[in-house]
C-alpha cells in the first residue's frame, strides 16, 4: 500500500504566529519553517515534525490514542444506583447585607430597661423646675430627689451595658441622662438655697416687725400728731405672682368703714397689682389679707387696698391735704424702712417738683427727710400730722443724701372723682 505523501514544509505567516507546537510545547514564530498535519492541521515545527516522523498532537500520536475499551474503570456506577440518585436543593439566595453581617460586629438585643427608667425619671425630675420658678421649696426638693434616683439608675445601667458584651443599647440615653441629671440637681440646690435665704429673711423681718410693734405706753409719750401717724401706719408684705419674691412696703390707713380699712400706698409696693398675695400688719399686732381697691392709671405709682378690721378703735384714718406746702416747711415721715417698721424721721421740704406723666402731671416734694427701702408708701406729714404726701422713691445713697421724694397728696387727689374721694380717702 502506498505510503502518503509527507506534507512540505513551508515559513510561517503572521497566520501561523502564536501557535504552540504539540511536540515541543514552544510558541510558533513569523518566519520559521512548519510543517501542518493533514490529518488534525496541528502545526509543528518542521525539525519536531521529523524528529517525531510525525504528528504529535492528541488525535494522532498512536501513544495517547488508546481505545477506552482496553481501560478498567476503577469506579462503575449502575443505572440503579443512578435512579436512586437524589439532586440536593439549591443553596438559599443572600443578599450582600446578609453575607457582610457575620463579619460586623453584633447588634444589641434589647435596650436596657434601667436606661429607659433613668430617662423617664429625668424628666419627672423637672418638676423641680416648676418649683424654681413658683418658688416652692417643697417641689424643688422632691425634683432633686428623683433627680438623685435618675443619676443612680443611670450610673447602674451605664456599667450594665458596659460589661453587657454588646447585649444592651442605650449607653447614650444613660449617659446623657447622668449628665442631665448633675445639672439639674446642681441648678436646683442653687435654688433651694437661694429659697431657704429668702424664707430666713422673711422669717428674721418678721421678728423685727413683732419685736418693734410700738406699745401704747410709747405711743402716749410721743407728739400727738406722730402718735396718729404711728398709728395710721401699716406694714405691707406682698408674696408670691411673677417670680415669687417677697416684698415690704409701707401703707397708710386713711378710712374705716364697716370694719373695712382703705390704705394707701405706692403701686409698686404690690407689684403694680400683680402680687400673689397681700397681707398687712396693724401696729396692734393684727393681721389681715388685702385686696387691690383701686390703682391709679398710667404712671401715676398709687394704689388704694382695702382689708377686713377687728380693732377699729385703735386706729386713726389720715386726711389728705388739698394744697401744696411750701420749701422751708418741716416735715415727718413714718415708715418702715428696711424691715424697721413703725420708724419715725425728720426733715424739711427742700423743693417742689413737677414730672410730666400720664394720664396727669404729678407733683412731687423734694425732702431732706431720711427715707430707705421700705419706707415706700409710707406718709409724709406737716409737724401737725395732716397728710401732705406718699413717699415713693431716693436717690442712690452712694452718690446722694438727702435727695427723697414724696408724691403730693394734690396729684392723689386729682385721679379720684368726689365719689371716690369719700368711699376711699374720707374727702
């Protein structure tokens, strides 16, 4: 039988470049000569087609080229054991959140139910905050003792959470409840102290109003018309409204009726009207809550009160004078300056003055009498006791002395109709 034809070997084109040779396993360049398989077109060089004397690719190289008939497969699997094969279900979708998730750190559990209370009882805590602001001792300390059980569960629940191995949310909640709560608590001791500095105060004012009370004894060893203005003169004590302080003042008793007393007194001393409460202190020891009867409008700093009387006998109403004294005159004062009630001073009239107001201009006395705080509202007298005007306001004693100033009974006068003028004022 004829052998056939050896192929020829040819150069290799940019066709043929890149092709590995079966033989040597060597990448076929541009250029050099090749010889291509009739049988497979497996390209080799020509020097490894003759050393080889032939195709050394897969499909022809009678070494590889053995039948799978001569192999003895080493695992057989029967069609048996193939129906019985069961397909396992596919593997469940993921999401990339879901597969992050067990490289991120855990999420808490649950949050911390101490943190929650903590938080709760915070805010409870402000009650406090209302008792500031009335000025009530006894709301302040229940906020600063919720306020104390708010920072101790806060405390708790902050080392909870910490050794909670990542089990317990809410460290911020406590926290920032622990530090709410020192504020608190610190704003609110400041407060309870300034209260209880008040209180001490009023409590030490108060005994020098009942220690100081004039006695009748000394009253009937003074000038008739300063024993009628002595006790004419009231104390006027005004707690609670807008901000809760307490304040004292002066009043004068210009009518009784019905066991009903009219005062006349500044309207600052009440707070313009605005006051909780009012109370005042006869130079007997009584005591009686008032009443804002009448205000005088625009800045006019008058107001009449009225109160409820036991004694009426012991007291003595003051008329108002209808004309204006002049410079040079002598005159009293009687008040109760700076919580030393019933106090008698001496002076003259240095100069009338005249400030633009409304609804009315007003007439003032320049005095050298001495008056301080709490000597407002109080009355300004003619050596003969006869009621000439309302002191209201002084100078700064550390730039001035002997600069005082009284509202003229005059002025009081003009804002009352003739009703008024009998009902409150007995003119």
């Amino acid at each position: 039988m004829e052998q056939p034809k050896p192929p020829e070997p040819t150069a290799a084109s940019l066709f043929h470049a890149g092709n590995t040779c079966p033989h040597c396993q060597e990448t076929i360049a541009a250029g050099q000569w090749i010889v291509t398989c009739p049988s497979c077109g497996s390209i080799h060089h020509e020097t490894c087609w003759t050393n080889k004397g032939g195709c050394s690719s897969y499909h022809c190289d009678t070494a590889v080229s053995i039948s799978a008939a001569h192999l003895h497969p080493d695992i057989v699997i029967s069609n048996g054991e193939l129906a019985n094969v069961q397909v396992p279900p596919a593997a469940p979708k993921r999401t990339p959140q879901q597969v992050a998730a067990q490289f991120l750190p855990q999420q808490p559990q649950r949050a911390s139910r101490l943190a929650i209370a903590s938080a709760l009882l915070a805010a409870f805590s402000l009650l406090g905050l209302v008792g500031a602001f009335a000025r009530n001792p006894q709301l302040v300390m229940v906020g600063i003792a919720v306020a104390l059980g708010a920072l101790a569960l806060g405390v708790v629940s902050m080392v909870f959470i910490s050794n909670a191995a990542n089990r317990l949310s809410g460290f911020p909640v406590a926290s920032g409840g622990v530090i709410a709560t020192v504020l608190l608590i610190i704003v609110y001791f400041v407060c309870l102290g300034s209260q209880l500095e008040g209180h001490a105060l009023q409590f030490r004012t108060d005994l020098r109003i009942s220690e100081n009370q004039p006695t009748e004894e000394q009253l009937s060893k003074m000038p008739p018309a300063a024993a009628k203005a002595m006790r004419a003169n009231v104390v006027i004590k005004c707690s609670g409204g807008f901000g809760g302080q307490s304040r004292y003042g002066s009043g004068i008793i210009t009518r009784l009726e019905n066991h009903k007393a009219y005062i006349l007194t500044n309207k600052h001393v009440i707070g313009d009207g605005k006051a909780g409460s009012i109370f005042i202190v006869f130079y007997s020891g009584e005591q009686s809550n008032a009443v804002v009867e009448r205000s005088a409008p625009g800045d006019l700093d008058i107001a009449v009160l009225t109160c409820q009387v036991l004694t009426m006998a012991k007291y003595e109403p003051l008329k108002l004078a209808s004309t204006l004294l002049n410079a040079g005159e002598k005159v009293f004062a009687v008040g109760n300056p700076l919580g030393l009630p019933w106090t008698y001073t001496e002076g003259t009239i240095s100069s009338l003055r005249k400030i633009s107001a409304q609804p009315q201009d007003t007439d003032l006395y320049q005095t050298s009498t001495p008056i301080n705080s709490g000597n407002s509202g109080g009355g300004l007298y003619t050596m003969d006791g006869v009621l000439i005007g309302v002191n209201t306001l002084t100078e700064d004693k550390s730039i001035a002395e002997a600069l005082n100033f009284s509202i003229a009974t005059t002025s009081i006068l003009r804002f009352l109709d003739a009703r008024e003028r009998e009902r409150f004022l007995g003119q």
